[in-house]
C-alpha cells in the first residue's frame, strides 16, 4: 500500500509538471501570435518609403503623439522631402528639434478625416495641431489638394487614425499678400505699385490686408513692369495712384483661386465691370478684355498667403 501510495503521489507531481509545461508553451504561443499594434508613428517606422518623415518624427520627439488620440497624417514619402529641399534624413536632423516639431504639427490633423471628408471642406480651412491654417481644394479630376499640394495616396489606415501621402511638405501660411509680396525677390515692382495704389484706393488696401477676405493676384513680374514704361521700382512709387489702382485691380480676382482651380474662360476682376480670359489648355494664360492679343502667360503658381493667393505673370493686362 505504501508503494502504491508513493507512485501517486509522484505521477500527480508529474500531471501538474506537465499542465504546467502545457500552461507556458500555450502562453508563449499566444505572445507569438500576437498583432502588434500599428499606429500612425508605427506604420511611418515599418515602411521603407518613409524612411526621412521616421526621422523627422524622432528628432522632434513626436512618437508618442502620433500612437495616441485619433488623428490624421498627412505623410509625404522620401520623394516628397527631396521635392521639398530636403535630400536626407540628415537635412532634418541638422535643423532645431523645435523647428521640425511645429512643421510636422501641420501635417497632422486634429481628428481622423477620409479623404471624401477632407474634400467636404473645399474651399475652407481645416484644423491641424499646429493651429495655423491649412487650405482644401478640389480640382476638376477629383483629387484633394491641401495648400496646393495633391494628395497622392489615400485612407491608408493606422490603430488610431488615417495616413494620407502627399506629394511634397506643406509649409505654413503666416503672411498676408502684401507682406508675401515683400519676401519675393521678382515682385519688387509689383509691391511698389500695389503700396503706391493702395495709398488712394481703400478698396485696394483692404483686398491687400485684410485677414476677411480672399482674392487670387495676378502677379506681374519685374520685368513686366519694365515693358510698360517703368524702368525702377522707384518709378512705380511716383507714378499716379489712380492710374495704378486701376491697373492693379484688373489683375485681382475675388476668391483663393490655385492653379489647379483655374478653368478655361472669363473671370470678373476687382475692377467693376471688367474682366479677364483664362486658357488652360496648354500652360495657363491670361488675356484681358482691351489687351488685344497681348497674352501674359503664368510661371510661378500657388504663392499661398493667410488672405489669397498669388500666381506670377509676364505682362500687365492693359492695353
């Protein structure tokens, strides 16, 4: 009886050895299969296209922000960054933490937005992290812009949010046209007229300055003005306010219109009664109503300010 007892005693010990063996092997099964998870900073870290942006995210020290709350990415790829002027990762890591913190905090939206519901907001502003704002539009194919900049790839989706590619880096808009106009080297012209006008022309000063409203300038460059008779922009400064308020609202067009808004056919000016003619069709043109066939063709597009836009042309719309 005493050797029967020990031998159940000793093949319960081996039943509970072996339960346990079972126990763990089961758990370290279950650790194996586990999903991990995949937030917005997860899946920017896992994918090879990414590889300046995952940078970026670890030198302003906005991992933890974008694995938590519901949000939206606008993630532009390594080709975008190159693009943008930044040939590697260490074109980011060269420049303040704080500096590359507040950028990528404008490609990050306050809540998780498909593309069809960022496209909702046409022609509006949406909320991102940095607070400054950011501008929709929608053009005749379809696709979303935001500033200007095509949404590339869409709804890719993380554990706490939306991923949407962009063609290059958004960058923030904090100047009005007037103070845009002063940062653009090939505008000098341009700004001495528009100061020079507005000094007569409330109307002038208002479509300049005012943070209510939103008009699209036709910019024309220095050397257009140099073709009309103005050799410095000093001249520009002396020259009849009236004459050059009339000019300049023939060349201003009530709304934020980019480049990719533009369709061929006529849009009224800020000149009351008057009129431009757009053609799209190969480049973008402008013709006004007295320039006979005097064509100003458009360079550069899409120079965002808080209160409209501007886009550079080659000749004034006058006679």
């Amino acid at each position: 009886m005493k050797k029967m007892r020990v031998f159940g005693s000793s093949l319960l010990k081996l039943f509970v050895v072996a339960l346990l063996f079972v126990s763990v092997s089961a758990c370290k099964d279950k650790d194996k299969n586990r999903v991990k998870p995949m937030t917005i900073a997860d899946v920017i870290a896992d994918d090879g296209d990414f590889t300046i942006l995952a940078a970026a995210i670890r030198h302003a020290d906005l991992g933890d922000a974008l694995r938590s709350g519901s949000l939206t990415l606008l993630a532009p790829n390594d080709a975008a960054f190159r693009a943008s002027g930044f040939a590697d990762a260490g074109a980011i890591t060269s420049r303040p933490s704080g500096e590359i913190r507040d950028l990528l905090k404008y490609h990050v939206l306050t809540t998780s937005q498909s593309q069809a519901e960022i496209a909702n907001a046409n022609g509006k502003t949406i909320p991102n992290l940095a607070e400054k704002p950011s501008y929709v539009t929608v053009n005749g194919a379809g696709e979303v812009l935001i500033n200007g900049v095509r949404i590339i790839q869409a709804d890719r989706k993380a554990d706490n949010g939306t991923i949407h590619v962009v063609e290059r880096v958004l960058q923030p808009i904090s100047r009005n046209l007037v103070e845009e106009l002063k940062v653009q080297s090939n505008l000098t012209f341009a700004l001495a007229a528009a100061e020079r006008a507005a000094e007569a022309n409330s109307t002038l000063r208002d479509i300049f300055t005012s943070p209510n409203s939103q008009y699209t300038f036709f910019a024309p460059n220095n050397q257009a003005f140099i073709n009309e008779g103005f050799p410095t922009a000093g001249s520009l400064s002396a020259a009849d306010k009236s004459y050059l308020a009339n000019i300049l609202l023939n060349h201003i067009v009530p709304g934020r219109l980019l480049a990719n808004n533009l369709t061929s056919g006529d849009l009224a000016t800020a000149a009351p009664g008057k009129s431009v003619k757009v053609e799209t069709n190969n480049g973008i043109k402008i013709t006004a109503k007295n320039n006979g066939a005097k064509t100003a063709n458009v360079g550069q597009t899409n120079i965002l300010a808080t209160n409209g836009v501007i886009h550079v042309i080659d000749r004034l719309l006058v006679k």
